[in-house]
C-alpha cells in the first residue's frame, strides 16, 4: 500500500480534529494542507507501521510552532477567546483521547508529552470547559437504551435534558416546548426520517451548538459540504461524549455550526 493511499482514510477524521482545535474549519485546513504538504515534501517524516500516528504527530508539531491564539477570521472568533483560556498541550490531549481515541501512549507521542502527563492533562482540560455555563440539552435519538445513556452522560456533567425526539417532527415539537443550548442528533431516525433535516430546521430558527452521534459518519465527512464540528461514532465511549458536550459549550454562542 502506498503512503497516500495508507493517509487517505485519517483525513476526513482529521480535519474534524483540526476543526475542533482551531475553533473553525478554515483555520483547521490550513494546517491540514500544511501537514500534506510536509508529508509530500519529505515522506520520511512518517512511519509506515502507524501512518495516522505519524499524521497526527506531524499535524501537532506545525500547529503548536504557529500562532495558536490568533484569531483566523470572524466565524470563530468566540470560540476562539474561550478555547485560548485552556493551555495548547490540553486542548490537544483532550480530543486526541476521548474525541479521536487515540490510547494513553500515542497520544503522549502525537502532543510530545511524558505518558504519565496525559491523564493530569486531560483532567484538567475538562475541568476548565465544565467551569462554563450549564445548559439544557436536545437529544434526538430513536434507540432508547443509547437516549437514556445519553441522558445520563448529559445529566452526570450537571447538564438539563430539556427534550428528547426520536423523529423529526418529534425533534420540531421538543424545540417548540424549550430551547435547548445544546443538540445531540443521531442522523437516521425511527420513521425513516432524517436528523441532518431535523438539525437543520432547528438550525434555521436559531443558532445551536450540534453534536451527531451517528454509525455512518461517512454520510457527514464526504469533504463535499459543511462539515459538523462535532462528530462522534456509534459504539461510542462515554468520554468521547462528555469531550465533545464540553468543546461545543465551549465554543458557545456558535457561529461556527453551518448547516449540513
């Protein structure tokens, strides 16, 4: 297999990494060009036994280099002076944990930290986001087991569950009851409906932070069109759940949430 086609599957997922850490897509692909573009120039760079190890690893090393903190452009710029509150190291290790799943031991090697840092580190990443606001939160799932361990994730954070749907129009009615600060959507529904048009209707009514939890993230990361900020994968962990819930309250008011 050659090194491109070995990179080829890692992109979308981290572009969705590169999102999440630079606060908007825009930012998050310039340094995804600039990693391909240090890969390209000199493929040594990487290890052939763990590409994507080694294409996280690269990635870190040219973002924590620029300037981190600087402001790209206006979408982002909320996000942005709320995520600048958390050290860089943190921020890192806190998606590459419980966002991308990467193991104790790689990610001490991605962020370039002592392997017995990265639990401090995470520890304290999440407690700086859990500072921020509580908030009610929308859950639009059609499997109840998955729902109420939603719920449970979402109420042990000290969070409200102001509705759940397991439809579309479920979804609709749940918003017309309360507005939520916060959406978790899976994206294929009880009836056959949608939760990409049910998060886009609620979307167009007002701006919300969404996570979808989804088995077919494929449907979302096609590089074709706006591409969730927060997108996590059915099995899920429940800290990739508790991560995402506290980097999209993080980056709120939202901007940054374009319709999909």
């Amino acid at each position: 297999m050659s090194l491109s086609e070995s990179l080829k599957p890692h992109l979308p997922y981290l572009r969705r990494y590169a999102r999440a850490l630079t606060g908007s897509q825009k930012s998050g692909d310039t340094f995804v060009k600039a990693t391909l573009e240090t890969i390209v120039a000199d493929p040594s760079v990487i290890a052939r036994d763990n590409a994507r190890v080694g294409l996280y690893r690269i990635f870190s090393g040219i973002w924590e280099s620029a300037n981190v903190d600087t402001q790209t452009d206006g979408e982002d710029a909320d996000g942005q002076d709320h995520l600048n509150k958390i050290p860089p190291v943190s921020r890192q290790v806190l998606l590459l944990t419980a966002l991308e799943g990467f193991s104790i031991k790689d990610v001490a090697k991605i962020a370039d930290v002592g392997q017995n840092s990265v639990n401090g580190l995470l520890e304290d990443a999440i407690a700086d986001i859990d500072e921020e606001m509580r908030s009610d939160v929308l859950i639009i799932e059609d499997e109840a087991l998955i729902s109420m361990e939603l719920e449970q994730i979402v109420t042990d954070l000290g969070h409200c569950v102001c509705g759940t749907a397991t439809t579309h129009k479920g979804a609709l009615a749940a918003v017309e009851k309360a507005k939520p600060s916060l959406v978790l959507a899976d994206i294929q529904l009880a009836d056959g409906s949608s939760g990409i048009d049910a998060v886009n209707d609620i979307l167009n009514q007002f701006s919300v932070p969404v996570i979808f939890i989804t088995a077919f993230p494929e449907r979302l990361l096609t590089g074709e069109r706006p591409e969730p900020t927060f997108l996590i994968t059915k099995p899920f962990q429940p800290n990739a759940i508790r991560a995402a819930i506290s980097q999209a309250l993080f980056f709120s008011p939202t901007k940054q949430e374009a319709k999909i």
